[in-house]
C-alpha cells in the first residue's frame, strides 16, 4: 500500500516515491492478453470474496442504525429535544473494481485505503471520460491522473463533495494497437496519462506446447 515509500537516493530522505505501477497489456484479437490480466488479477480477487460476508454485514448494520437514527430524529423533533449522534458510515475494504467509472472508483476509494481499476478495455473507458451530456463538463482524466501520485483528494458527484484520504490506484487493463495509438493521437496527446502507464506488447500466440502447470508456482 501507500505507506510503503521508496527512497531513490541514499541521502535525500525528502525525495519519496510510491512503488506503483499501470500496467497495460496491447496485443491483438486472441493474443492471450485477457487470460494473462485475469491470471495477475486472481488473488486480488480471492482476498475480495474473503470480505463480502464481512462488508454485507456491516452495509446491513449500518441500514439499520441508520433507520433507527431517523425514527430518533423524528422523536427528538417532536419533543424538541436535542437531535441524537448520527451513526458512523462503516470502513468497507475492497481491494478492486471491475469495469469501473471514475464515479464509482470514487465511491470505493471513500472507504478503501487503494483499490485496483480493471478494466479489460482501456481504449473504453479513455474514450468514456469527460462525455457528460446536456453541456455539462467534467474532470475525469484529472482525477484518474492524480490517482497515480496518490495523497488526499475530492471529487464531486452529483453535486457532492466526497472527500478522500488516499486517492490512489492501480489502473491495468488491456486493448489493441489499432485503438491505443487512436487515443494517443487524441485524448492521451499532452496530459501525460500514457507516461505512467507500462504498456506491455503481447505478441501473437503459437501453436505453444501442451504442458502442465508449474505447481510450485501456485504454491
């Protein structure tokens, strides 16, 4: 997590750096590069089945606190007494998204300490930012920016502002060469989104050889 901190030189404790990384992996129709993003993405996966029950259970909880607060409310009204303690939101723990927007990465990262965005198109969700309708204008690819740098942060959603102790990311997916040079000749020209990432160039798959798995890797 963030709290990890790399020092590049040995005498400048100031200079610090979070060990992150975007990685994308280009590759053409039946490369192996969906397999390959879902064999990194399994474990990250297992740990965030391990906290459904949990996280179900607190959602329920505060529900109910939360009603039982509003029926306080009402009473304290009525016999104009001082309005009682509005219970906690609960700290629910995530470890990733799947097909994300940036309003629902936002949503995850109000109550998880980072989360990984898995996106099995990125060309996609490039393409999907900023596209508000009725003239309205947005601010996804600056908010997706500073979850590389991580630290405090707001986004606003539906005129909300949710406040974040650590916004920050793992951003990995795949796409094609065709639809990634597209956004890097539109909306990735100048914002230096495509400098943080490590695009992996999946090559086209052989014939291979029918082996069995390496047992101790999974070990």
């Amino acid at each position: 997590n963030d709290f990890i901190k790399l020092q590049p030189k040995q005498n400048d404790y100031r200079w610090t750096v979070r060990p992150v990384v975007w990685p994308f992996a280009i590759g053409g129709s039946s490369s192996g590069k969906s397999p390959a993003l879902e064999e990194g993405m399994a474990i990250l996966q297992r740990k965030d089945r391990e906290l459904i029950l949990e996280n179900t259970k607190r959602r329920k909880d505060y529900e109910y606190a939360m009603k039982q607060y509003e029926d306080d409310c009402a009473a304290a009204r009525k016999n104009k007494a001082p309005r009682p303690e509005e219970p906690e939101a609960p700290k629910l723990r995530e470890y990733w998204v799947s097909k994300g927007t940036v309003e629902g990465v936002t949503r995850v990262l109000e109550h998880s300490d980072k989360v990984t965005w898995y996106v099995d198109e990125i060309s996609g969700l490039i393409n999907g930012w900023d596209a508000y309708k009725n003239g309205g204008k947005g601010s996804d690819r600056e908010f997706v920016l500073q979850l590389w740098n991580g630290g405090p942060g707001k986004n606003t959603l539906a005129g909300r502002t949710i406040s974040i102790a650590n916004a920050s990311a793992v951003l990995c997916g795949g796409s094609t060469p065709t639809a990634m040079l597209q956004c890097a000749g539109g909306k990735l020209k100048n914002d230096g989104f495509l400098q943080r990432t490590l695009l992996c160039m999946v090559p086209k798959m052989s014939g291979g050889s029918d082996t069995a798995p390496d047992e101790r890797a999974y070990s």
